[in-house]
C-alpha cells in the first residue's frame, strides 16, 4: 500500500508575492500579467518526508510559478552533485514536470524504497530548480531543496519483537573478541519489555539485556541498569542506556547506544540488531 503526503503550502504566499493597497500608489499584485518568478513550494528550503521501512511512501513535493500562463510551463530539475542519500532509498517519478495551462504549481513525487538498511539522519537529495518557461528564478527564490527522511513505523507492535537477530553493529565487539553475532529475543519481563538473550558481549559475560520501550513512539526509554554489560576485562560494568535507542517493530530492527557505568564509563557503544 502506498502512503501519500502532500506539500500543500501555497506557493502564492511564498516571499516574492506582495500585495498593497492601490490607495497608496502600489499596485495590487497581477497574476495574470505581472512578473512571472519561480521557486520550490514557497517555503523552507529543507523538508522532510517519511521513509517507512515497510511499504512505500510516496510524498508531494511542489514547484511553482507566481503567475498563471494560457499554456503549458515546461519545468527542469536536476539532483544536486552534493546529495549524500543513496539513490535505493527513493524514485523520482520525473524531473521535467509541467505546469499545465491556467495552473501555478507542478508535482514532483519522491518514492521511498522499504527496506532493512535505513538512510541516515543527515543524508538528503538535493533538488535544483534549473528552469521553469516564462518565469525568473531570483536569488531570493528557492531554487535548491534539500529533502531529507524521516524513518517511521506505521503504528508499534512490541509483540513483533521476538525472534532470531543479527548483530549488525557492536562497537566494540572486535575489542572485546566477540564472535557470537546472533541473538534471540524474547518478550517481557514486564509490559513494553524485550529481553535480548545474552545480552550485548557474550565473550564478556554480560548479562540478558532488557530494554523497555515506549508502545506510542517505539522509542527505547529504559534498560535494566543492574545487568553487566562486561566483566572479563575490566570487572564489572553495568548497561547505560544513551538518549536516541528506538524499535522499527514493522521490519525487526532494534538500535541504541550504551555506555558502561563503572570501570570504563564514558565510552558510548552502539549495539544494533536486525531480524533474521
């Protein structure tokens, strides 16, 4: 099933367009006959769409001109050499939209490609409005868009959880001579509560680790604090949970960042697991 969001900003009410009172000698802004200026959607020049690891998303990003035309507008659009978002997170249906004939505005539908490997935070496709027909592009126009995702389940299911996982980061595994990569995850203790079995380093002994998780956002609000995370090397150190830990209970992913609270405090170790 695809997810449609649409930008639906009027580009009218973008910077460019000023409207005055003829009484005072300044004409009222022409739409038909006045100065034709170009730009992205008439806002921000960062925006974010929803990468679901699920299902397709599709999302409506706008160009438009502040004047109406009897024909049709020709548009092009290039992807920025600077975008750092790999292309198999997203299509572009088309970078030569059209401004149909008595319109301001063309779509551009992004795609977002489900999948187990997710885009990062600051990675965004940078969109150039290189040309619209018949209409300037300003330096005060938005003519560069920076798209962005943001990662997000359609809804929590914690009891999704359980199951067989791959350790598909460990910061410290290599460290600590970890060759134990796979894990079994088993609900509870408690409410909103997984356990990983065996915890974050085998070869160190650590124990189960159990994290707690909030059922509206899937955000990771919690770990048990008295279970070791490591003890061969350097005595016993016990699980901190780090702010940022989140669940994608739609694809089986669980991610978070932890630090040691005793011997080796202040080193903040990334521990990720994918569903077999």
């Amino acid at each position: 099933m695809k997810k449609i969001i649409k930008f639906t900003s009027l580009f009218l009410l973008g910077a460019f367009l000023m409207v005055s009172c003829e009484e005072e000698g300044i004409p009222l802004f022409d739409t038909t006959n006045g100065r034709a200026i170009a730009g992205f959607n008439g806002g921000a020049a960062d925006t974010r769409v929803v990468f679901n690891p699920a299902e397709n998303t599709e999302s409506i990003l706008k160009v438009g001109v502040s004047t109406l035309s009897s024909s049709d507008r020709s548009v092009s659009v290039s992807i920025d050499a600077a975008s750092t978002l790999d292309p198999s997170f997203y299509t572009i249906n088309t970078l030569t939209p059209v401004i149909p004939a008595g319109e301001f505005t063309a779509d551009i539908v992004i795609t977002t490609v489900p999948g187990a490997t997710l885009p990062g935070a600051s990675d965004a496709v940078i969109l150039n409005l290189d040309s619209v027909e018949g209409a300037e592009i300003l330096e005060t126009s938005i003519s560069a868009l920076s798209v962005g995702l943001d990662v997000q389940c359609p809804s929590v299911d914690i009891s999704a959880l359980a199951g067989s996982y791959n350790v598909v980061a460990s910061t410290f595994a290599n460290f600590f001579g970890e060759t134990d990569f796979t894990r079994e995850v088993i609900a509870g203790p408690g409410a909103n509560q997984v356990t990983i079995v065996d915890g974050t380093y085998i070869a160190e002994g650590a124990d189960d680790l159990i994290i707690t998780i909030d059922p509206a956002t899937g955000s990771i609000i919690g770990v048990n604090e008295d279970g070791i995370n490591s003890a061969a090397s350097f005595g016993p150190n016990f699980y901190r949970l780090l702010p940022g830990g989140r669940v994608l209970t739609c694809v089986g992913i669980i991610e978070m960042t932890l630090d040691f609270s005793a011997n080796i405090a202040g080193n903040p170790h990334v521990f990720n697991l994918v569903k077999q």
